[in-house]
C-alpha cells in the first residue's frame, strides 16, 4: 500500500488530504495517471512529487510502504 499526501486544491478536488493505493510498484507518472481517474483530480502536470520526502522525477518507482506527497506550485502575492 502506498500512502499519498494531497496538499491545496489537490485536496479540495478529492475531498480529503491523504489517500492509499493497494499496488506494489508503479511510477511516478502511472500514479499521477491513477489518481487522476480515481479521484478525479485536475491535470497533475507542473505538480512536484516527493517520495519519501525527497522530490521524485516522473519514471521513478514507488513501492509499498512508500509515502508521496503532491505538491501543486504556490502562487503569492
């Protein structure tokens, strides 16, 4: 199982601030396709990953017992 933090509008479109997929292995990328479809989230494209709690490019793999974090750019004035 791997646990995924949901961080800003991430979190208002699933309605929740952390979610869990039961897989063994995937990438970055397959991961951003599953949530995707799975919690109808908005395109996850400039979205930063962290696995781990360290930034992640999109072929890396995540295992079970891996925690990830998306992180959506910060806008400020």
């Amino acid at each position: 199982m791997i646990k995924v933090f949901l961080f800003a509008h991430l979190q208002e479109s699933a309605g929740r601030q952390e979610v869990t997929v039961d897989q063994g292995e995937l990438t970055v990328k397959e991961l951003k396709e599953r949530l995707m479809d799975d919690f109808h989230l908005p395109s996850l494209d400039g979205v930063m990953v962290a696995v781990n709690e360290q930034y992640s490019v999109e072929d890396e793999v995540i295992s079970s017992g891996d925690v990830v974090a998306l992180i959506p750019p910060v806008s400020g004035g």
